[in-house]
C-alpha cells in the first residue's frame, strides 16, 4: 500500500473535528430493524434531504461522494454504469430495492446492476453495508449491499416535480402518501429524458414505485410494486466512443424492471416476531450492438434477455433486543434466464442459453450484550443450490462504545458468488465448470458522534479467489487466481456554524493481483472530496461539492486489438442553490461541472461539460 500518497488526505480528515447524526432503524445488513449502534458492520445511511444536496438529479453522481464505493460511468446517460465497493469487481454488490434483489445474472457483466435503472426521485433512502455479507443475503454480497428504499407509506403529502436543461434534458414526476382507514399509501411516477449531453448517448425512461402497508395490535402487512420502463443508446462499449469509433452507429437497448414484495409480520409475544416475505422480480432486455471496426475486434451482435427470480423466506426473531436476540429462518430462491442472442461474424451465429437453478437456505444470527456498552454479534448461514455442493458462510463482529461519543467496531465475514448464467451458459465463452467466486473480509474502524460533528475512519482488507473472468487465448471464461485489496476510508461532518455545513470524504483502495500482469480496469486508486451548505435564511441556501478521482486503467478495441491506457486524475465541481419562494414552493438551480473540467470515462468517451438544470418543486 502506497501510504506517502494517503497520509495527507488520512491526516487531514482525522485533525478536523467531524459533524453529529441522528440515531435511526436501519433494515439492511440484519434479519430484523436495528439501529447503528446495534449493527457491528461499516455503514452509510443517505435519507432524502442529505441525497440531494450530494446531486439533485443524478444517483450517480451522489454515490461518488460515499466513501469507498465508486460508480464507473461510459460516456453520457446512456453508457452503462458499474459499482465498485472497495475495490471490488462490478457483480460483487448485491442491490436491493424495497427488499428485492436487482441483480440478473443473465446480463454480459455477470450480474452487475445498472443504477441509471432508478430514479433519484423515487428514493426516500438508500442504505449501504460494506464488506461479505452471505452471512446474511447468501449469493452475490461479496463486497456490500446497496439498500435502496422508496418514499414510506405515512404523513398526507403530494409533491410535484418539474426539471429542464441544457442539451434537452427534461424530467417531471408526482409523489403522494397517506392513509386511507388502517391503510397507508406511498407512490410516485416520475418519467425523465437525459438528453443527449454527450455525442451519441441518451436515455428515456419512466418509472413507477408504489407502497401500501396495514398495522392491527399484533399484524402488519407491507406491499411494494415497481415498474421502470427505459431505452437508451450509446457508442459501443470499448470501441472508441465519439473521439474514435471508426463507425457512427449505436448500441441500443430497451428493457423493462418489474418487482413486487408481500411481507406479513406478527408479534407472537414479547419475545418471539415471526415475519414471513414474498418477492418477485423481472427484468426483459432487448439489446442490439453495430460491434467494433475492424470487425475482427466485435462483430455487430444482440440478444433478448428474460429473466425472473421469485423468492421467499421465514425469519423468527426471538429473545430482547436491547440484551440478547437470535433470528432464525429459511429461504427459498429460484432463479430462471432465458437468453436469445446472435452474432455475425460474417454469417450469423445464434448465441442461445437457458439456465435455471434453486437455492435453499437455512440461518441463524445471534446478537448478544457482554455488557451494556459491548456488542458482539455471530451468523451462519448455509445455502444448498442445484448441481453444486452448499455454502456456508459466517459472520462475526463487534461493536464497543469507548464513551459517549466514540465507539470501535471490527468485522469478520465470508462472501461467495455463484457464477452467473451468463459465465456458464454462453456458446462462445462460457464454461459449465467454473467454481463460486469467493471472499473473506476483515475491517475495523473507528466513529465518532458528537452534537455538531460525527466522523468515521475505517481500515479493510479482502482476499478473493477464483475470481471469473474471460480468458482471451482460450476464447473462455476461467477462474483467476487470489486477488487481494486493502485500504482505508473516511467520512468527516461538522456543523462549522449554525447555517454552515461542512463534508470531507476520502477513500484508498490497493488492489494486489500477484499472479497476472493485467489491472482491474475502471476502479481508482483513491478519490477524496469535500462539500460545504450554507443556508443564507429560510428562504435561500447553497451548496457546493468537490470530487477529485485518481487515475484509472482502461481498454479499447477500436483499432482492431485491446489496447491498454491510463485515463487522466480529474476534479469535478458541482453546485445547486436554492430558493423556497414560500411553504409550498421551491427553485432550484443546479450547475454540473462547474469549472467545465475535460476529463474521460472511458478511452474516447468524454463527459458533458458543464451544465445547468432548473427544477421546481411544489408540495402540498
């Protein structure tokens, strides 16, 4: 680990006095609601307001600001998006929205979920829990979770939105909640054209979230639906984008997400609450590509894509939970993928799978007080899927409150991954012997809360093995061998004055591959930045956020071989102000890349320069 170029940035965040947090139920890296203080794990918690100041139009941008976790982006709207937890491959987080897992293990990045598929309207918070956790979610959380949750069922409310932009960016959505009798209703649509900020990319879609929940003495029954429609267009990926493509023509995809979730809750008695949780979720894709000239590189290819996965579980919940308590439960999953692809190359090869499999799942999670300030905290988890032998993994981690403002956690957990259909099934590349993708990861970390200031620092280390990738010379994918990564990140706010808000963030990520001379392509080494708000009086406020994003290899295609570069270390500047003309109304005005920075995704694939959006909110 390169620590003369962290020190700086280290020391910097951990002489600053940090910003206070208020305590609140998180549902994500548990069997049951807890709170921080009853969660071992490294934890980000981003509600509504906070979200916004970090990007008032793009989830992607606001990601970028949490430490650790970084979104590698292709050109403009339209380029597909891919998550790096701590250094980790792009399939390696497990998403969840309201429940139900995202990830299609059907799509050519094994699994990886595209985050420009959610609105950041809809989203009332998003919670995000680092390091392994099939302890607790089985398959696919080798790296973290992503929680994304929308608006809650509850206070009667409705809100318009209405945005414009440079290069023909337009969005306009409506939210409403309440409660009809015993029942509670919560939905938005939002529908949102990106335009065309970069040459060649675009995106459309329009989404619908809703939620309705019911509570009687001992009962509640919790509802989700969702359906997000979208289509998009952009240069291929690694051909050269606009600067050097050889060919003007597109990717261009469209492809519809529909989810649903049923959960029944019963308190038994004071010690025993039985939850039980059904989800269901598909995703269908059609996808065509003009592949890369010369075509020796990628022939022009496509594929329709179903998928579907429906879920269910029983989680018991037994004993105090302010002293001793222990979740039990089974689960099912069932996961089928249908893939109809073709290839021309030059006469036309049709490119068909289909897989299914079933994972049967049994847990147990005990939490326990040795005393009242230390937490200790165990899970195990076996999961038996079709035609490989069960997995078991495990979890262990404390959490020990110093004092009143400061508190040690440290963790211990285990990841696997099951290769994707994808990996296994193609006719070109695939390979039905390829082994789970596994992770052990350690991390410990200090936080700090006090009343105008709260900071974290964490240090982490994962070893993963058989790693799948494509193996060029034997046209395949293959397991890899060990790679390690290891680093640190750190979060700091502090409530400079009663109208100034002031955040500083900072990750590094050292990623060891001892055994290839290839990189890992897309992840930098170290991103760090800062953010100030400043509200001038009830009516006006501002906010400014810096991102600085290290160096970051990359691979084009677009003169016939894969060619290896380093794109450049950027900073970014973004800016919004605010103007609540009175209780019901508000302006907006957003100023992306403020400082008109040329900086690239990708080799040939440049980001909008700067931009200005307008939005106006009206609540009722």
């Amino acid at each position: 680990m390169k620590n003369a170029r962290l020190t700086p940035l280290m020391l910097a965040l951990l002489a600053t006095p940090a910003l206070s947090t208020t305590e609140e139920l998180i549902i994500t890296g548990s069997y049951s609601p807890v709170t921080n203080e009853q969660l071992s794990s490294s934890v980000s918690v981003i509600n509504k307001a906070q979200l916004l100041l970090l990007s008032n139009h793009s989830l992607i941008d606001a990601l970028r600001q949490v430490p650790s976790l970084w979104v590698e982006e292709q050109g403009g709207p339209g380029g597909v998006t891919s998550i790096n937890l701590r250094g980790s491959e792009a399939n390696h987080t497990l998403v969840l929205l309201d429940g139900v897992q995202l990830n299609d293990p059907t799509n050519t990045r094994g699994g990886a979920f595209d985050l420009k598929g959610i609105n950041i309207e809809s989203i009332e918070r998003i919670e995000i829990i680092r390091g392994a956790q099939s302890a607790i979610y089985g398959s696919d959380a080798l790296a973290g979770v992503i929680h994304i949750i929308t608006q809650t069922p509850g206070k009667q409310s409705t809100t318009l939105n209405a945005s414009i932009g440079e290069e023909g960016y337009a969005s306009t959505g409506v939210a409403a909640s309440g409660t009809l009798g015993q029942v509670g209703y919560a939905f938005n649509i939002q529908t949102t054209d990106a335009g065309e900020p970069v040459r060649g990319s675009t995106a459309e879609n329009k989404e619908f979230a809703g939620r309705l929940n019911w509570q009687q003495e001992n009962h509640a029954l919790n509802f989700s639906y969702r359906y997000f429609d979208g289509e998009r267009t952009s240069f291929p990926e690694q051909s050269g984008g606009p600067e050097y493509a050889q060919q003007p023509d597109l990717d261009e995809a469209e492809y519809t997400d529909k989810s649903a979730a049923l959960s029944w809750t019963m308190q038994v008695n004071n010690f025993w609450q039985s939850k039980t949780t059904a989800s269901w979720y598909q995703r269908d894709e059609n996808q065509t590509s003009p592949g890369i000239l010369p075509y020796d590189a990628v022939p022009p290819n496509g594929a329709v894509i179903d998928f579907e996965r429906t879920q269910f579980s029983w989680i018991n919940t037994l004993g105090d939970q302010q002293k001793m308590w222990a979740n039990i439960g089974v689960e099912t999953k069932r996961e089928d993928g249908i893939s109809q692809g073709y290839l021309f190359a030059p006469d036309v090869f049709p490119l068909n799978f289909a897989l299914d499999r079933e994972i049967n799942s049994a847990f147990i999670n005990v939490n326990a007080y040795v005393v009242d300030d230390w937490l200790v905290q165990a899970s195990l988890r076996r999961d038996d899927a079709d035609n490989v032998s069960a997995n078991d993994s495990g979890h262990i981690g404390t959490r020990y409150k110093i004092n009143d403002n400061i508190s040690w956690f440290a963790n211990w957990g285990q990841g696997f991954k099951l290769p994707s259909f994808f990996a296994l099934g193609h006719p070109f590349v695939g390979n039905p012997d390829l082994l789970e993708e596994t992770v052990t990861t350690m991390d410990t970390g200090i936080e700090y809360t006090r009343d105008l200031s709260s900071a974290r620092f964490s240090v982490f280390n994962h070893k993963y093995k058989n790693l799948i990738d494509y193996d060029g010379e034997n046209n395949t994918n293959v397991n890899r061998p060990p790679v390690k990564t290891q680093g640190v990140e750190a979060e700091l706010n502090w409530q400079l004055l009663q109208n100034l808000q002031w955040r500083l963030h900072g990750s590094y990520a050292d990623i060891d591959m001892p055994s290839s001379e290839t990189h890992l392509l897309g992840r930098p080494q170290s991103t760090y930045g800062s953010a100030l708000n400043y509200t001038l009086d009830d009516a006006w406020s501002f906010n400014v956020n810096y991102l600085r994003v290290d160096e970051r290899f990359a691979v084009s295609r677009y003169t016939g071989v894969g060619v290896e570069e380093i794109l450049d270390a950027y900073n970014r500047i973004d800016a919004n102000a605010r103007w609540n003309i009175n209780a019901n109304t508000q302006l907006g005005l957003t100023l992306e890349n403020l400082a008109d920075e040329t900086y690239y995704t990708d080799i040939g694939f440049p980001t909008a320069g700067r931009m200005a959006k307008l939005n106006l909110r009206l609540s009722f």
